[in-house]
C-alpha cells in the first residue's frame, strides 16, 4: 500500500491522472442526455438532434444541392480550390512578363511596356468572357471555327456541381471560364515583349484585341476545344499549352516583327550594335515571377487535384526549368565566350515552355533532357535570328515560338503513352502557321490603314515622352 | 580664390575626401560623371553581340579654397587618389571671380 502511494506520488500531475479526469467529465455530460431519453424520448431526442445538428444540417444541405454527386463533393472542393490558385499563379505571369520585358527594354520605353501590359491582361479577360470562352469550347462543331457568345451564370444548370467536368475537368463553370481566362491573354504579352520600343501603342493595341480575342480562341478550339487535332486518330497532346499558347503567340510575334523592322541603329554596316538592357534586376525578378506563375500554367492543367499527377507535374515542371537554365548557360558560355545573364534567365523559360506540352506525361531524366536541349536551343535560336536581322529585345520568338515546338515534338519522343510525331509536328506546324498568317496580315493592314511604328523621332526620344509624356523613374 | 576640380577614380573618394578634411577643407560638391582620356573604354556583351564602351564612371569633385590652402589641397587629391594605373584622373585649377555665401550674404574669402 505504501509502495502504490508512493508511486502514485512520485509521478505527480501525470498524463493519466488528466485522462481520468477528462473521461469522467465528458461521462458526466452525456449522462443528463442518457437521462433524458429515458424519461421523454421523443420531444428529448428532436432536441438534442436539433441543437447539436446545426452547423451539420448546412453542410448537409451543400451536399445535397450536388444531388447525385454528393459523395464527390470533397475531391471536388479540394480540386476546385487548386484551380482557382493556379488562376491566380497564372495571372501572376502577367506580374512577371511586365517585369522582364520592361527590364530589357531601354529605360525610356518602360511606360510603353508596362501600360502595353495592363491593357493586354484587361482586355485579354474581358473578350474571353465576351466570346473567347465559348469559341475556344463550342461544345459540338465542325471542329475548325464555331463563333461563341458571352458567358452568363456558369454555375447554372449543375455547372457549380461535380457534374460540370467529371473527373477530367474537376471545377465549376467559373473556374474553368477563369483559369482558361488568365491563359489567353498571354498569347498577346509574348508578342508584346517582341515588338517593344517600336510599335505603335494604338496600332498594337488593336492587334492584341484580334490575336487575343479571336486568334486565339479559334487555334484553340482545335485542340482543348474538341476540334480537328483532338479528334484525329491519335490525337494531339499539347498538356498545357506549348503549341497552343506559346508556339501561337511566338510565331505570331515574328509575324509581327518581320512587318515592323527592327529598332532602328541595331543592325549597322558593322554588324549587330547591341541594345543592352536597362534593369537586370528587374529582368530577373521578371522570370523568377513567371517561373512561379507556371506552376499554376501547368499544375492547374492536370485540372483536378489528383495527387499523383500534381506531383509528377510540378516535379517535371522544375527540372525542365532548371535543366533549362543550365543548357543556356552552358552553351552560351561556349559560344560567346562570356556567361551572358539575359541567356540563363531565357534558357530557364526555354525550359519551362519545353515542358509545358508534355509534363504530366513524362519521366525525370525525360525532363532533364528536354530542358537541357531547350536551353541550348534557345541560345542558337536567339543568336540566328539577331544575324537574320530579326529583332526580338526578349528573345520572346525563340523561347516561346521555337521552344514551344521543341516541347511539342517532345511529347512523341519521351512521352509515356499513345503519341504520334507525325500529329504532334502537324499540330504544333498548324497552329505555328495559323498564328503567324492571322498576325502577318492583320499587322500588314494594320500598317498600311494607320502604320505600326512610331517616327524615328520618336523611337530616338523614347516611347515613354513621344507616346505617352510620361517618365517610368521620374526625375 | 581658386576652384579645383578633380576627375578621380570613383572608388578613391572616400579616402579623398578624409584627406581633405584632414587638412582643413570644409566642404565639397561631387558629381557621378562619365568620361575618358587616353584610358578609352573597355569591350561589354550582349546576347552575343560585343560593343565598346567608350566612356568610364568617374567622380568630379569642386572645391572652393583661399589661395593659400591650393597646393596643400591638390597635393592631397593626387596622393589620396593615385593608384599609378592609367585612368587616375587629372585635377585643374581655376580662378574664382567672385564667391557669395547665400544664408548671410558675405563676399569673398570669408564666403568660402
């Protein structure tokens, strides 16, 4: 006896003395219940239901309005919040486009830039929601062009229920409307950096509202859409967008460079005379941002929050940015005999756009390598076209144009699954032509109605004074 | 009065401007400014396109002195400031016509 005491002592404010405690505690709360049930069962047991149920009867409710896809309802929540993330990662990009075009651009263009920037995202939206949303998904078509109305209450009629998209599409109406929302205005932003500190603002600003606003929708109807590549034999795998998205605004940027010259005094009887950047710290802020917002480019393209696939995505995503990176750097040391900063920053979006056709469907080393050979890529690419006199001041053509084809041409290649070269190359050479044909001639029009380019005077003086009579640092 | 400027390296004015305290010299104005002599400018690239940049980061430095402090003075700038490598810079002297001091309005030697 005096041993257990002692014991007992000795342990003090122990665990279980605090478990004893609590259990007869919770015992003793539900014994007036128990008590009641005896004596009144009926009216005792509505009550207690009630007062205890409460907050359970609302949630009850929500599942019940999914009606035969109640039992879904948490992967869809969970889905559908990953979603609407990855919309705000990807409006995020619009953050980091405007950050790194206006950094390698002169300082005395960076309002013109940036105010391109804001306008693209606005309008980007706003005509999606117009008619870019249900011409980009008509629903059943010829499977080339069906012209689409505005969006109205996409919750409507079961769209804010699991039934919307299933597993496939795990979102509501709203949530598929604005994730592919942030996606196509940055069609116009690749082309925006490609055409810096020449073009016309009001001339560009009509461009961007038909490549954005129709251009755009239509190439991809012909894929996400449900159209002509999604329904060929082994049909065209483009996960998030390499032809689609990048291809289509890089290709259209050399439409739109090749009818608006270069700057005027790069390329001299002397050869290139360079026109270095202005802030690389804002360049490189710029691609860090993208980087980030690409998470949710491609992690919000698995469009649903299934773990395995998020996982690899993400996985992928990184190491072909990162095996981007390194082949730029590598081969621009070769080549030019100095690390050059502006390669490694676009050899890490070579790598990004590399990855972005085939990132749910490939293994690491297929990462690695595809990165690797994107950031070569891009270095050669960069330095041909400045010798063919095409002049890019971000290198938007050859990462996004050139890259994105690389990326889709992957997909046959390392791809684990039913792939065939032959769709991907017909894929990514259609849609590449598509966007370069509509962005030639609409530009070309464009020039001959209004012109696209400023006066020499006024590329001398900056974009900034001439266009705008502002200045971005003040003074 | 005399006005001295001197063109220095940039990274030499801190101990320039401790040596000109230590002898005495009250105040200073600095500008960042670019320029070259028979140092000329050195080669930079970019995306694989070299380009020469003729013109270097200098700092300018005016002082205002009495006549008897100007030997003292550009004797300190150029020990201060001489690192024997090409582009340490050059010093001139100029006369003061006139020298007014705004808070007080003196005139003169007393204005410096």
């Amino acid at each position: 006896m005096n041993t257990k005491y002692a014991s007992i002592n000795s342990i003090g404010a122990a665990p279980w003395k605090f478990l004893l405690l609590a259990a007869t505690l919770l015992f003793s709360y539900a014994l007036p219940a128990h008590a009641d049930d005896h004596e009144e069962p009926a009216a005792a047991t509505e009550e207690v239901a009630e007062e205890e149920a409460g907050p359970v009867d609302d949630y009850m409710e929500l599942l019940e309005a999914q009606g035969e896809y109640a039992p879904a309802y948490d992967f869809f929540t969970t889905s559908m919040l990953w979603t609407v993330i990855a919309a705000a990662l990807v409006f995020l990009m619009h953050l980091g486009f405007a950050t790194l075009e206006s950094g390698l651009c002169q300082q005395k263009n960076v309002v013109n830039v940036l105010f391109k920037n804001v306008f693209i995202i606005s309008i980007g939206v706003i005509t999606y929601a117009f008619f870019g949303f249900n011409t980009h998904y008509p629903g059943d078509f010829n499977g080339w062009f069906s012209w689409g109305g505005m969006i109205g209450d996409l919750n409507a009629e079961g769209g804010n229920t699991w039934g919307y998209g299933g597993l496939g599409l795990a979102m509501t109406g709203f949530g598929d409307f604005i994730f592919q929302a942030m996606f196509a205005a940055t069609g116009a932003t690749i082309v925006s950096g490609a055409v810096a500190e020449r073009v016309k603002l009001s001339s560009f600003m009509i461009f961007a509202v038909l490549f954005v606003g129709v251009a755009y929708p239509v190439a991809g109807s012909w894929h996400w859409g449900g159209g002509y590549l999604a329904s060929l034999e082994i049909p065209f795998k483009d996960f998030a967008g390499s032809t689609v998205v990048h291809a289509f605004g890089g290709f259209g940027a050399l439409a739109c460079v090749m009818v608006l010259g270069p700057r005027k005094g790069k390329y001299t009887e002397n050869g290139i005379k360079p026109i270095p950047a202005h802030s690389f710290p804002l360049a490189a802020i710029g691609v860090f941002l993208l980087m980030f917002g690409w998470y949710g480019f491609n992690g919000g393209s698995v469009l649903s929050a299934e773990p395995s696939a998020l996982g690899l995505v993400f996985t992928t995503t990184t190491l072909g940015a990162c095996a981007g990176a390194i082949g730029a750097i590598v081969v621009s040391w070769v080549m030019l005999k100095k690390p050059d900063l502006s390669m490694a920053l676009n050899g890490l979006l070579a790598g990004l756009v590399g990855i972005t056709a085939n990132a749910d469907v490939i293994s690491v080393s297929g990462a690695l390598i595809i990165g690797l050979i994107a950031g070569g890529i891009v270095v050669v690419s960069i330095i041909f076209l400045d010798k063919s006199k095409i002049d890019d001041p971000v290198g938007a053509i050859s990462v996004h144009g050139v890259c994105g084809i690389w990326g889709t041409i992957a997909v046959a290649i390392f791809g684990d699954g039913d792939f065939s070269m032959a769709t991907q190359i017909k894929g990514a050479l259609l849609v590449s032509a598509f966007a370069f044909i509509f962005a030639y001639v609409v530009f070309s029009v464009l020039k001959a109605l209004m012109g696209v380019r400023v006066s020499e005077e006024e590329e001398e003086r900056g974009l900034d004074i001439s266009e705008h009579g502002q200045e971005a640092y003040g003074s | 009065m005399k006005l001295i400027k001197a063109i220095i390296k940039p990274f030499k004015l801190e101990e320039v401007k401790d040596a000109l305290s230590e002898i005495g010299v009250e105040g200073m104005t600095v500008s960042e400014v670019k320029g070259f002599g028979r140092q000329k400018g050195h080669t930079e690239i970019y995306r694989g396109s070299e380009y020469t940049v003729d013109f270097l980061p200098k700092v300018k430095l005016e002082i205002a002195v009495t006549d008897d402090l100007v030997s003292k003075v550009v004797d300190a700038i150029v020990n201060a400031s001489q690192t024997g490598k090409i582009g340490d810079g050059k010093v001139f002297i100029l006369p003061i016509e006139e020298a007014v001091r705004i808070r007080t309005g003196e005139k003169g030697d007393t204005a410096l």
